[in-house]
C-alpha cells in the first residue's frame, strides 16, 4: 500500500506533472491510502479497457449500525472524483483513508486537498 501525498491548490496554483496531468500516481495494487484533513477529494482515471470498483474505507459504523465501504464503479476511460472524507468516519489512527481497487492495469489516482 502507498502513502500518497495530496496536492495543495492555492491562489498561486500547484503543479501538476505527467502528461495526463491529473492524477498522476499509478495506483498501487495493495491499494493506497491518503492524509485526510475532512477537506480532500480523491481522483480516479481508469485508462483501461474495463471498468474498475474503487472501495474507501469506512471505519466507524453508520446510524444503522452496519460498517458500509463506499464502493464506486469508474467505467473504462473515464474519471472519477470522490469526496470529501469525513475524518470520523474515515480516518485510521494515522489520519489516513484507505482505498483499494479491484484492478490497478491503466489506473491513476491523486489525492486534492482544498
């Protein structure tokens, strides 16, 4: 699992490199995790043929007493964002969510705190 670093938009702008621009981090295949501040987004490109399930980590139970993991279906070419995270919910003791993927071939990520 990969600890990714959020880029931080300000007034001044933040660089973005690679030649898809945003994301790009190749998602790792033991999944990912990222610094959660309540106030960051996380984004998906799946170049693939196919489409990819993109699970976050809940780790507090619901109001119906049940831990639900937001499963999301990004189809093949397209991107997806998720978020915010709210840290109660989702932050481990590190401060991180964890995210997993049902494949990585093709697939870019990037965590975006605003």
């Amino acid at each position: 699992m990969a600890n990714l670093t959020a880029i931080t938009p300000t007034t001044a702008g933040a660089v973005v490199t690679g030649a898809t621009a945003v994301p790009v981090t190749t998602a790792a295949g033991g999944g990912d995790s990222f610094d959660n501040d309540g106030r960051t987004v996380f984004i998906v490109k799946n170049a693939s043929g196919g489409s990819i399930t993109v699970t976050f980590n809940s780790l507090v139970q619901s109001n119906y007493g049940t831990d639900v993991d937001p499963v999301l279906t990004v189809a093949a070419g397209a991107t997806l964002i998720a978020g915010p995270f709210d840290p109660v919910r989702y932050n481990d003791a590190n401060g991180r969510v964890g995210v997993t993927y049902s494949g990585v071939t093709s697939l870019t990520v990037q965590a975006v705190r605003f």
